[in-house]
C-alpha cells in the first residue's frame, strides 16, 4: 500500500459549529477541502496503534465519494480497521452505537442532519470520541486550529472499496480492513433490550393505528426492521422510508412546517392514527404527534422524565436529567418531584456527554426535536419514538390524555420556537448588538403584565471537566419566571437564523387546552419590541415555528 502526501492550501472557515462542519456540498467538492479537514481531525487525534473508526452517514448526497475518500486517508493515518455502515449508511444514533458496542477509537459521521440535501444542498462532517459522543469543544476547537494551518494531508494508494456487501475487505497483507456492517441488526437489538418489545407489540396488534415518516432519510431502514418485522406493525404505517440522496427534494426536519404530509395525516380528524412520529436527516431527532395533538419536544421530555420507570431499561429509576439551556424547564418540575438532579447546558449535544460517563444524568433533551439517553452519547430519534409507545402501551391513554394529566399534575410551561432563516449575517448581528446593549437598562423594566428580573448572555461551566462555554445565548427572565431567549443557529449554512424561544409557566388548568402561539402572544410581542427584529431585518414573520 503506498501512501502519498499530498500538498494542500488551508482553508480558513473549516469551524465546527453546534454539530460538526456544515457547509453547501459545493463547497466540500472544493479540491482538498474534505481532505484539509479529515487530515485536522486526525492530526488532532494521538491515534493508538491497531485502531479502529466506526464511518458512515446519512446517505445524502456526496456521502459515497467522501466515504471512499476517509477511508483511504484513515489507512494512511495509522488506523488498522473501519468499520462503514452498509451503503455508506449509519444513523448518528447508530453510529454512537457501534463506536461503543465494537469499542473503536472514535467515528466519522457524514451528515448535515436536517438540512436539505441534493447537489445544491448541504454536507457535513463530524468527528465522535470513543464513549460515543460529538468531540467536545476542546478537540473541535483545536481541528479548526489546524485546519487553518495545514499544508499537506495523507492519503494510500487503495482500489475503490465496496461499501455495499457484508464483510471484510483486507489490504496491505491484513494490516488494513474494511469491514461493512449491518448496523441496523446491531440498533434494533440494542432497543430491543431496552424497551417493553412484547407490550409494543401487542398495543400495535390491538386495533392502535400509528404512522412514521422517515422523510426519505436514514431511519427507513431501522423503522422497517423495528416496527415492521420485530413489532408487527402494518407496512402502511411507515411512509417515506426510502432513503434517498435529497431527501425527495424536501427538508429532512420534523417540525410541524417540514414534515407536511404526516401532519396531514394526524391533523385529519377522528380518522387519524393514534400515534404520529418523524426523524430526521441522520435520524438522532424526534417528533412526536397524538391524534390531532402536538407534543412539544422540552414537554416530551418531561413526559419520559415522569414515566421512565414504564419502560424495562428505567425501571429502576434514573440518576438525574439534563436540558439545553433554550428547552422549557417543564422538565426540571419533573425532576424536582422525582428528587433527581436536573443540569441546564448549552445547546448542541456534545455538552451532555461529560455528564452521562460519570453517571449524573441518564435523560437528557433538547428543545430542537432532540432527546435520548445514556444507551447511547447522541439523540437518538427511534428510542424516542419506541420510548413513547412503550408508555402508551403500559399507561393505555391517549398522547392527549398523557399530556394533559402531566400538565394538570406539573403545571405546563408553554412554549414556542421562532426561528428566522437566511438573514444577512451584518443584520442579524446587529439584532444581537442591540439586545446586548439594553443588558443596564432592562432589569425592572415592564412590558404589559411582565417585568423583567435579569438579563444575560449564557455561560456553562462543566462541572465534570472544569470547562467553560461562553455566549451561549441570551436569557431575558422576568419575575414571573417567563423567559424570553434569543440565540444565532450553528448548523446553518447560508446567511443567519436568529431563533427565539419563548416560554410561559402556567398552573391553571382551564388554560391548557391553549394553543400555544394564542398563549404566548403577549411574549411575542415584546420580544419583538426588545430585539427590534423586523425594524433590523426587514424580516415580517418567522420562517418556522415550532
Ligand atoms: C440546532 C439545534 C440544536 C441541535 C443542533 C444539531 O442547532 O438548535 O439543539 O443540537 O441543531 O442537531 P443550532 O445551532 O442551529 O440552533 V442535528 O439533528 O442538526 O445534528
Ligand atoms: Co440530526
């Protein structure tokens, strides 16, 4: 095997964001470009000898090229093994998986997650460490450092490999393999241990009607061997579980705005099913519908919180939760009652990786769709999924029903997501600025029926490994405990999206049945008189909401 050094030009804007490296496909099909980056993780890395890399991705498109690609870098790199996912494909979930079941030294995973696909769509790339988790901040931060100063990367000499056949490809007299995987059997087995399967099993045999939408992404293949043959639901009750390169066109992201045809299907009356769900992209996010009914992804998690011991793998309770700092508090009410301890980080899922390895939290969630726990180190989207019909099928209530004894018991914080998408970055800052620049005035200042208590721009400190996050969004929080939070997105590659969270706690029961946008119309408003936005954006309503 003969192992060329190629001379490359550095980049300068190979910074991972929220989740790894997010940029237009056009932009990875740069010459060198996914190679300067590939080469700054592995330069980063003091790779053992006789190790392995867990590699596989969504299945958009350009995910094929890039795979052939690391592997080639990565024999040339030092590492004995790869293991890739059949076809180049393995869900981020399932990639978390395999890098803890076969103990590898860590994992590619080739992914912009919700982000659209196709030629003229997005790419990405992220590295995950040996427990399974996104790189914490400590390695990305010092593969960008490289990225910015690399001159040359290594690649072998190797044939193309076949990445769609079972089994091992030996090269360099055995010193170097591929080995395809089935990373589905691996997954299914996994949630097969973890979840009441025979309960499943028999609520779906009874007459209870559910639907999932893979959004023509990774998930197709997990859902059909999970629900289909292990569950035995209907084939009807899958949709869209053909993955393909762009997603059918669509935006892979299961929000009320982009998972269209299954919220159709949920919203149509008395006839809908019991029970909607969708995942994304790479399949780590959820989301979950009732008949005519939405679940609020920071309620969910306090839903799972609340019922956990339902389920064969919590039965015995669980150590502690932790959100993002933009998710509800619905789940700290949760927490609170349960006496467990309750961890506010970040956003981005790397933040709670620290926390599940020294065994503090075992749920964790995020407002974005996001929730999982330490079974794996990434959100996973079909636990999520199997997790709600595993409490279905032990409670024997309705989704609706569900919620509204949660809400009666705990109290509800009302909540919404705003976000404003593909805004000329200098406008958004400017937005951010001038929210910044009230910090001295706002604190007592009243809007309607809400004064403000305090103002800040989040930090973390790590209470594991003594790190600390700054700016990780701004909080404006008023007396009555409503939050108004803003924040830039870190996964998006064009121009800016300035998300809002509003949230509003609310104990009268008469109230719940409230939609949640009629709820928090008085929120609304005065984050828009604060912020200025529409003034400053030109920008008249948000792009989703959620
Ligand atoms: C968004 C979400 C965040 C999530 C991240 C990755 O980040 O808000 O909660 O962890 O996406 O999710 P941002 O910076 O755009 O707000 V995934 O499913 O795209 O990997
Ligand atoms: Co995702």
């Amino acid at each position: 095997m003969q192992i060329q050094t190629i001379k490359t030009t550095a980049f300068n804007d190979q910074k991972p964001g929220t989740s790894g490296l997010r940029k237009k496909v056009k932009v990875f099909q740069q010459t060198g470009y996914l190679e300067n980056f590939v080469q700054s993780i592995f330069d980063t890395l003091d790779v053992p000898d006789n190790a392995t890399l867990a590699l596989g991705g969504d299945g958009r498109y350009f995910n094929r090229q890039a795979i052939q690609i690391i592997v080639r870098m990565a024999a040339a790199n030092g590492f004995a093994r790869v293991l890739v996912g059949q076809a180049g494909i393995l869900s981020t979930p399932a990639c978390s998986h395999i890098i803890r079941k076969y103990k590898t030294f860590g994992g590619i995973v080739l992914s912009a997650s919700h982000n659209q696909g196709g030629i003229n769509g997005d790419f990405g790339i992220k590295y995950n460490i040996s427990n399974g988790g996104p790189a914490p901040e400590k390695i990305t931060d010092s593969i960008f450092d490289l990225s910015k100063k690399i001159t040359e990367y290594k690649i072998a000499d190797l044939p193309e490999v076949d990445v769609d056949t079972l089994g091992q490809s030996i090269f360099n007299d055995g010193k170097f393999t591929v080995e395809v995987i089935d990373a589905v059997q691996d997954y299914a087995d996994l949630m097969q241990e973890l979840f009441d399967f025979s309960a499943i099993k028999k609520l779906l045999s009874s007459g209870f009607k559910m639907q999932f939408d893979a959004m023509h992404a990774v998930t197709g293949p997990y859902a059909q061997e999970i629900f289909v043959n292990r569950l035995g639901a209907s084939e009807s009750s899958l949709m869209n579980c053909i993955p393909s390169e762009d997603f059918g066109g669509g935006h892979p992201d299961p929000n009320l705005t982009y998972a269209e045809d299954l919220v159709k299907i949920m919203f149509a009356g008395e006839s809908s099913p019991d029970f909607g769900a969708a995942s994304d992209g790479d399949g780590d996010r959820n989301m979950i519908l009732g008949k005519n009914f939405f679940v609020t992804p920071s309620d969910s998690l306090a839903v799972l919180a609340a019922n956990a011991t339902l389920v064969p793998a919590y039965a015995n309770g669980i150590a502690g939760v932790a959100r993002s700092m933009p998710t509800s508090g619905a789940v700290d009410r949760v927490a609170a009652k349960l006496n467990i301890p309750c961890y506010e980080t970040p956003t981005g899922w790397k933040f709670f990786g620290n926390l599940m390895d020294a065994g503090k939290v075992t749920l964790c969630g995020e407002e974005s769709f996001g929730t999982s726990s330490s079974h794996v180190r990434e959100k996973d989207g079909l636990w999520a999924v199997l997790f709600w019909l595993n409490v279905l099928a032990k409670k024997g209530m309705s989704v609706e029903q569900i919620l509204m004894s949660h809400w009666a018991e705990f109290g509800r914080n009302v909540y919404s997501r705003h976000d404003y998408e593909a805004i000329p970055t200098d406008a958004a800052n400017t937005v951010i600025a001038h929210i910044k620049s009230q910090f001295p005035s706002l604190p007592g200042q009243s809007f309607g029926g809400y004064k403000v208590k305090t103002c800040d721009d989040f930090s973390y400190h790590d209470s594991i490994d003594g790190s600390i996050s700054h700016n990780q969004g701004i909080r404006i929080l008023f007396e009555d405990g409503s939050r108004i939070v803003f924040r830039l997105s870190g996964t998006g590659t064009e121009g800016a999206t300035i998300r809002i969270y509003l949230e509003a706690f609310d104990p009268e029961v008469k109230n719940h049945h409230l939609d949640a946008q009629v709820a928090l119309a008085e929120m609304i408003q005065i984050a828009l008189k604060i912020s200025e936005l529409k003034e400053r954006t030109g920008r008249d309503t948000p792009t989703v909401i959620t």
